[in-house]
C-alpha cells in the first residue's frame, strides 16, 4: 500500500509554501537538532538518535517531530501551528494522517526532510510502532551514502541527465533545478516511482520526467551527455529487498547499466557510478568493468576511484553483524565468496567516458583522500584526458613541476657487502588521492628539484649531463613519468593545480 496520493498543484504548493515559511530548511533544522548535516541525523537506517526533546509549540519543532523524528503530536497542536488549508491539503496528499494508536495524534507515514535546497519525501527507517519496515522501501536522501553519491556529481552544464536507480529522484531533481536542461529518473519498483515523482510535483519542477522501468527500458532509443546511478551493490546469499540486492556477487545492476552505456551514452557523454565490484586473482575491478563494455571498450575511459576495500572475511564479518546473524550464516558467506573467486569487494566512484577524439582509451585507479568530493574526481578526469591525447608530450616538457606540498618520500635501507645502503624509494601523498608511488632514484632525486622554475625539459636534459637518468631513456618516457607524478598528485603543473592545494601553492605556479 503506497502511503502518498498526487493531489492537485494547489495542495503541492500549500504544503511546499507553508514549510518554507515556517522555516523547514535544511539550516534551520540542523541548528535545531544540534547537528552540522541533516544526514548525521540518521545513522544506518536506525531511529534517530537526536530527536526535538519536547513538544515545542512552534510550527518547526512540530515539522521535525512528525516529518524527520516520525513522532505522533497532538491534534491540537498541529491545529495551532499548521493553518487548516495546509492541513486539510497534507491530509489529502497522505503525509499527514491520524494516529491509529490513538486517534487524538496525528503521525506521518513518510519522512519528510529538506535536503540540497528541496523538499524530499520517502519511506520511514522504522515504523510508527518502533518495528523494522518490512516493504521494499524507498531509501532516504538523507543518508550518508546519498550525500556521498551527491558531492561526487559533477555541477557542470549538461542537456540530458538520466538518473537510473532513481529511488526519491534526489540527483534527478537537483540536476534539473541546478544545471541539466531536461533530467529523467527511472527506478524499477512502482513504490519508488510515485516518490520520485511526489517529490518533482512537490518541488515544482517541470524539467523532469519520473518514470518506473528496468533500468534503459523506458528510454529506449534515447541518449544521454551524462549517465548517474547509486546502485543496489551488496552481494546476497538469496533474493533480497530491491534497493539492497545487486545478486550474488553485487554486480548484477551495474553490470547491466555498464553494457548498456554503447546503445544509451551518447559521443562524449559521462557516466558516473557509486557502487562496490569484486576483484579476483589478476582481475581488477576497472578491468572487469572495461571488459563489460564489450566490443564497444576501446571507445571508453574508465576510472575508478575506490574508498574501501574489504577482504572476503572483513565483508562476511560486516554482512553478518549487519543482519544480527550467527557464525553459520558467516561461514555460508565465507563459503559463497570463495565459490565467486573474490578476492576483494572494492567501494568507490565508477567513471566512464566516451573518448573525444582518436586516441588510445585509459583505465586509471585511484584511492580516495583527504577532502575528496567532485572537483577532484574531475580534476583527475580532466587531467588524463589531456595526458592522452598526443600533444601531451610537448606539454609535459615545457611545464615547470613543483613537488605537492604534502610529499613524503620514504626510503629503505638494505644491508649490501657490509653497508646499509638506500634500496627502496616510495613517494606519498594523502591528496588529491591517498597514492604510495614506488620509483626509482632519479625520480626520487628529480624530487628535489622541482620548485616550479624549471622546464621538465631542463630537468631531462640535466639529468642526462649528470648521468642521473638513464641514458637511453627517450624524451618521451621521461614526460611519461612526469604524466605519472602529475596523475598521482606528486607534483603539479600549469593549468592542473588540484583544487583544494593552498592559495599560495596555486598562486605560485599562477606567477611563473
């Protein structure tokens, strides 16, 4: 039974004025809640653990109290703050309905929260009674992992944006209202569907299209410049609820939306993906995902910025604490992994563009560091792209590298003949990726040297005088190490600062 009716425009905007004037923004509730993110309030699908202490009397400690904290309140409280064509229309859309325990309360069957500048509505965590929701529920955009799937969007101007997977519409909707012309949402549950578009009908925006299908179906013979999708990823020991069971290794979804990006991605479109993929013995991930394109692979980049990485045990440990289960059910896990070959469950962004020009495609991983967020997903993105393409060589040799500011090199002495001598160069870095980067000396010596005064070309032609680099190394292998370092965030250049380096480290390479 699906709790929200689509009502009339006049009842969608009753309610949407009426919680902006009584202040029902994302701000306001935080502060009232004593939290810095209305995704802090909720904590792994479990009933908030910060809730308005008291009945307040004001028209937001009521909102927060049957909306977000899923309370039952008088009816004459809700009578003194919400005026009674707001209440009559709440009632008429199903957000708002007497409490069947006690018909003098009134309770909402839905959450209800403002998030990214919207008003959202989707399923409870828990039910009125205190009871786990049994249904194939709707999942919050306020969660942390939405939040994360929402900071690694791209806000760049695009035409069509489809949102598969598209549970409350949240990426949807936000694109449309910030920078897509026209977006799509498509989910495959009817229950999600009327979320999605309950909340654009709510939101009053007109430049999207909610609609309920397997993944591509309903857009058949369309194309796309940007693809998103947060997946259902966890692997299942047997069929599950929809929004959590992506089969059993967890690739079953995005599987199928990868071999679709030929046929519905369009020429230099991009698809951006947060979802977990097993690795096997000489099997990567962002190896596996390539060979998924097909026929069709040589036309895409791919890269694949992980978060997490968890072994067989750590993830059936996870999974069975999860579901409150026994040291059977974990060796069942353990037994279904070692059936699939894993190795490794990776977590993190999936990114697949269409290449534009001729080139040679690039498959490139990273791990995720400090301050990660979209501008660093597109600062990698831009950056080798632009490594790809021929002319980059010349480009290389003519920048003038400064070491990152957060380098660490690490060296390792060995015992030889008698004497502890250097055998072991690592270079660290903790952003724009968390990257340890073995190298040989000559990089490691070449470190030292880039302030940002120098040409590449400079550093390449001295190295070779003082027999620091090999001899018989090409110009060209050497600005394929610069490449390298620049990639990993070792050292930048011109026009590819990362973008969250320091004022004074980008304005001293701006100066040069």
């Amino acid at each position: 039974m699906l709790p929200l009716k689509l009502g009339g425009v006049d009842q969608f905007t009753a309610v949407r004025e009426f919680l902006s004037q009584a202040g029902y923004s994302e701000p306001a509730a935080c502060r009232r809640l004593g939290v810095g993110r209305l995704h802090e309030y909720l904590k792994d699908n479990e009933q908030p653990a910060v809730a308005p202490a008291a009945e307040g009397s004001d028209a937001l400690s009521v909102l927060l109290r049957v909306f977000l904290a899923g309370k039952s309140v008088s009816r004459d409280l809700v009578a003194g703050v919400i005026p009674s064509a707001v209440r009559e229309s709440m009632e008429a859309l199903g957000i708002l309905c007497a409490d069947p325990a006690d018909r003098e309360r009134c309770y909402s069957p839905v959450v209800l929260y403002p998030v990214c500048g919207l008003y959202i509505a989707s399923d409870r965590w828990k039910s009125p009674d205190g009871s786990p929701i049994s249904i194939d529920y709707v999942f919050p955009a306020i969660h942390v992992l939405t939040h994360d799937f929402l900071e690694f969007l791209p806000q760049t101007p695009c035409d069509k944006f489809l949102e598969l997977c598209s549970g409350t519409a949240i990426a949807a909707l936000w694109a449309s209202q910030r920078y897509a012309r026209q977006s799509w949402a498509v989910d495959i549950t009817e229950r999600a569907a009327q979320f999605g578009e309950f909340n654009r009908r709510l939101n009053q925006v007109s430049n999207s299209v909610v609609m309920q299908g397997d993944l591509y179906a309903p857009v058949s013979g369309m194309r796309f410049d940007r693809i998103v999708a947060h997946p259902p990823y966890v692997p299942a020991l047997e069929p599950g609820a929809i929004y959590a069971d992506g089969g059993d290794d967890g690739e079953f979804v995005t599987r199928a939306m990868v071999q679709g990006l030929p046929r519905f991605l369009a020429p230099h479109g991009r698809f951006y993906c947060q979802t977990m993929g097993v690795e096997r013995e000489g099997e990567p991930f962002e190896q596996r995902v390539r060979q998924w394109l097909g026929a069709e692979q040589a036309a895409f980049d791919i890269l694949l910025v992980v978060r997490r990485t968890q072994g067989p045990a750590q993830f059936a440990y996870r999974a069975t604490r999860n579901k409150k289960g026994d040291w059977e059910q974990m060796d069942q896990w353990l037994a279904h992994l070692k059936k699939l070959k894993v190795k490794n469950l990776v977590y993190g962004w999936l990114i697949i563009q269409g290449k534009e020009s001729e080139r040679s495609a690039f498959t490139v991983r990273r791990q995720r560091g400090e301050h990660f967020a979209a501008a660093e997903v597109e600062w990698l993105r831009n950056w080798e792209t632009t490594w790809a393409m021929p002319s980059s060589v010349e480009l290389l040799l003519r920048s003038r590298p400064l070491a990152a500011a957060n380098l660490e090199l690490q060296v390792v002495h060995a015992m030889r003949n008698g004497q502890l001598v250097p055998s072991k160069y690592t270079l660290r870095t903790t952003y724009p990726f968390d990257e340890e980067y073995e190298c040989p000396a000559w990089v490691a010596t070449l470190m030292a040297k880039c302030d940002g005064k120098t040409t590449s070309r400079e550093h390449f032609e001295a190295g070779k005088r003082d027999k620091c680099i090999p001899v018989d190394m090409t110009d060209d292998q050497f600005a394929d190490t610069v490449g390298e370092l620049v990639s990993r965030g070792i050292i930048e250049i011109e026009g590819f600062v990362p973008p969250r380096r320091t004022n004074a480290h980008a304005e001293l390479l701006a100066g040069l």
